[in-house]
C-alpha cells in the first residue's frame, strides 16, 4: 500500500510516537526554523544591547547569553515572536550585563506551529561599556550598494566591512545611506576601462523601493555579503539614516522621478522607516515610535548624540534668506532642544556629534545647475535659512560651555579632515572643532565638494577622487572608513582616516579640554 503523509502529519505522528525525543535531530534542516541573514547586535550600553535575527517562518526567537565563549555560564531568556507582521524579524533588548565584558550570545528560532522544532544556533558577540576609563575604539563610515555598485565576489564582496573587522572595534558607527533604495542593482555594469563589474542580484533591487517588501529585500540584500554578516556577528552597530534608505534627497516636498509609480513621498518615508526599524538592533522609543536621535553613552569618556536630519527638516529648496524657522529646520525644535540637554549633562569626556551629513560641503538637489540645497551648508556668507540652526547651537555649546565635541560624518563619498575655526569664519561665535568625513564603505566615490565658508572650515586633509573621475566602482580601492580610539589614561582622541586596504591615510591625536 502506497501512504502518502503531509509534512504537518508526518510531525504530528512522530511526535507523538517518539515522546520527549527531540524533533530537530529528525526533521530536515528545511523543516527548521533558520537564521536567515546572521545575527546582530547594537546600541550597546554599560549594561546592555540589543540582539537581532530573522527567520523564515512564524517563530520565537530563542536568545541565550554567557561571559564565556563555551557557554558553561548561559542565561537563557524569555522568548519573543517572529511574525510575517515584522518579516519574520525580532529584536530584544538584553539587560542586566556586566561593564565592560565581553558577552557572547546564542540565538536559535523555535517553530510557532511545532514547539519541538528547534533550528541550528547562530553565535554572536559584543563588549558592553565600560564603567571605568579604559580603552575605547570604535569604527565609522556610510554609503553601502549605493549607484548600482552591488556584491560583486570577483571582487571580494563588501570588502570594508573585512577591514574594519580586523581592528576589533568596540562598536562601529554607521553614519547613514544603509541602503539605496533608489538604487536598482544591474548583473553586469560596463566599467570605464571596457571590464565588467558583476554583481549578485536579486528581483526586488530590479527596480526603485516603493513597497514594503521591496524597502525590507533592499536591507536584506546587504546581509547576503559573507563580509558584512561577519562583521555583524562580532561588532555592535549604532546606526542613523540618511537619504537612500527613502529616496535621494527627500524631504517632504520632494518631487519623485518618473521611475515611481507611488507619488506620495510620505507614505514611501513611513514604508522606508517601518523596515529601517525592522532590520537594525535598535534601542526603540516609547516616547516616539520611529526615532532614530537617541544618545549612546559608551563609558566615562564617550557619549554618542545620534542625529535624525531627514524626518523633522523642512523643503529642500533654495531657502539662503528664509528666516530661522519651519521651512529652514534641518533637526527641528524637540531635536534641538533634546541635544541642547544632552550636550549640556554629559559627563563625558568626549561628546560625538553623529550628523548623516557634513556641516559644510555644499550638496544640491539639482547639482547640475547648483540649485536646491539639501544640505545645512547656503552658500559663502553669513548664516542663513538652514545655518541658522547649526549657528544657534554653535553659540550654545560655547556659551553653555560644552567641552571637546567632534562631529563624525559621511554622505558624499569621500573622506576628509575639515578644522572648524572662527578666525576664518563668516559667523565667529564658537570655539574651534573638527569635523570627520569618511565613506563610502561600498558604493561609487565622488568628489571633493565645494565648501562653504559660514562657519570658516579648513580642510586638513580629503581624499577624493576628483571632479574629472566621478563615480569610481568599488574595485577602484577608494573605499573609505575611520577609526577612533579614546586612550583611557589620558582621555586623548586619535582619529584615522583609512582607506579598503586598511591603509592609513591620515591622523590625528586630540587632547581633551577641563570641563
């Protein structure tokens, strides 16, 4: 007699049959739960962090933690739901940890509809803060398969991310433009010199994101890179956006390309935002569903201000006279005043400004016709519509007065050191500071930018490719990242500025001023 059985009956008898024996060592590895794209962990703290996984079923996400790498001391803990609601994704908040340990962490994915069936764990690791002075580092970058430029293994794949590993970063800083989801990822791209770039694609990269599903494959895309999911596992994110992971250069009053057939630039910002959320270990906010400003405090020498410039600014548009108000907002007033309080109680020795878009390089919506500005930067002169708001909180940390603030920062493709100095500014009403441009991580390389000399920067040092070599694939070597580490005994800040072969292209050491 041929009996056919249903994959459901077949576990449905088995179970039954075989008792308290467990199921996953007799189902198939496709009848587990699996972990689909790596682990992740972020917005780690002196005593905690946040885990990430996605599976490809209904599940609970099993998480298990120890201070070992055997886990002979786990502490297992409660389990949370992964729904088709969040793409299978879950996220959970893990407390209670010791400072400045490193955490090792476990997690496995249990079937919803079959509670005996367990899938393969996947290990990941994390330092949490220190509550004492000692030695911090972290890494810092943005821009990733961004102008066509995708996973490419010819060429090794995201090949920054390899890099940046190597220096065993407490953290890395992720400065924005995750994703291009206005990006569409082509098999092959015909380059300069006759060779062909070939990239791993996928259906939903075919085309601009506009649905929710396509704004979630566009994250997902990243985490097939074998680089990047290793540097997950290992290295904790603290992540912003910028522009790309909606659409280039929007704001609220963005007029869409031809290429969308959805028109409503809010609803495209609240799909992109949903699978943003969804696809990061971020801390969430109760207060405000959705946020991405929030501080970081990483030890007694370093707190990170994690700054939102795309949810809360008015019209991109040429707003040089538009006086300090709605249609000039970059970070808006709660934003601002969040900072203000921030900057103002930190106890740290040093406070990084974590902005997705550089101070003063002047960026345009209509670059060929340098027209619509979407950046703070209005033009040589004093400050006006947007500087406004950078002015006011220059003056305040002076006034108040808020010590040794750096400012980190990607966005435009290339890497520079800018030197803030009043002396040469248009509006002098503030002390000296640095301002660190790095990326891209993968993506086309660009520049360098005109600057504006508003706030008087002077730049140290920029590694650009130039204006007659724009757009130079990954495999050009112009990949760029910097590394910061805080000594400490003495408080001092290096700052690096290395390129994809981690070959260190510029340094420099900052000494900590009394608060």
């Amino acid at each position: 007699m041929n009996i056919k059985f249903s994959r459901r009956r077949f576990l449905t008898t088995s179970a039954g049959a075989l008792g308290t024996m467990a199921m996953p060592y007799l189902s198939r590895a496709a009848d587990r739960p699996a972990v689909t794209h790596g682990v992740q962990s972020g917005d780690v703290t002196v005593d905690g962090g946040v885990v990430w996984a996605r599976t490809d079923r209904p599940a609970q996400m099993l998480v298990e933690v120890a201070t070992s790498e055997s886990f002979r001391d786990a502490r297992a803990l409660p389990p949370i739901a992964a729904l088709p609601e969040s793409d299978f994704t879950a996220k959970l908040l893990v407390e209670n940890l010791p400072a400045g340990q490193d955490i090792f962490y476990r997690v496995r994915f249990r079937d919803l509809s079959h509670s005996a069936i367990e899938g393969e764990p996947v290990t990941g690791r994390f330092r949490t803060a220190p509550a004492d002075r000692r030695d911090v580092s972290f890494v810092w970058g943005g821009d990733v398969a961004g102008q066509g430029w995708g996973i490419n293994p010819d060429d090794g794949g995201m090949f920054t991310f390899s890099a940046m590993r190597k220096h065993r970063p407490d953290f890395f800083l992720h400065s924005g433009d995750t994703i291009y989801a206005d990006g569409p990822i082509q098999s092959e791209v015909k380059l300069a010199d006759g060779k062909i770039w070939k990239n791993l694609t996928i259906p939903e990269k075919a085309k601009v994101a506009e649905t929710l599903d396509e704004y979630r494959a566009a994250h997902k895309y990243n985490l097939t890179d074998d680089n990047l999911r290793a540097f997950n596992a290992e290295v904790p994110i603290f992540v912003q956006w910028d522009d790309h992971e909606v659409t280039n250069n929007w704001s609220l009053s963005k007029n869409l390309p031809a290429a969308y057939k959805v028109r409503d630039i809010s609803l495209l910002a609240a799909r992109a935002g949903r699978a943003f959320h969804e696809m990061y270990p971020m801390r969430e906010s109760i207060v405000e569903p959705g946020r991405v400003y929030r501080q970081i405090s990483y030890g007694p020498h370093l707190d990170v201000f994690v700054l939102d410039e795309r949810s809360y600014r008015g019209p991109n548009g040429d707003n040089v006279e538009t006086e300090y108000g709605p249609a000039s907002y970059f970070l808006g007033p709660e934003q601002m005043a969040w900072l203000k309080r921030g900057l103002l109680n930190s106890r740290a020795t040093w406070k990084v400004i974590a902005s997705d878009m550089p101070l003063s390089i002047l960026v345009y919506d209509d670059a060929a016709n340098k027209k619509g500005s979407e950046a703070f930067a209005q033009g040589d002169g004093p400050p006006r519509g947007r500087e406004l708001e950078i002015a006011d909180l220059l003056r305040f940390i002076k006034m108040a007065p808020v010590k040794n603030t750096v400012w980190l920062t990607a966005d435009v493709h290339y890497t520079a050191a800018n030197y803030y100095n009043p002396d040469k500014a248009q509006f002098q009403e503030f002390e000296p500071f640095w301002e660190f441009v790095s990326g891209p991580l993968h993506a086309g390389t660009f520049g360098p930018g005109e600057m504006d000399n508003t706030f008087g920067p002077e730049v140290r040092f920029v590694k650009a490719p130039g204006l007659d070599k724009q757009n130079l694939p990954p495999s050009a070597g112009m990949q760029f990242f910097g590394h910061v580490k805080i000594d400490g005994t003495s408080g001092q800040m290096t700052v690096t500025l290395r390129d994809r072969a981690d070959v260190a292209l510029w340094s420099t050491t900052l000494d900590p001023k009394e608060s």
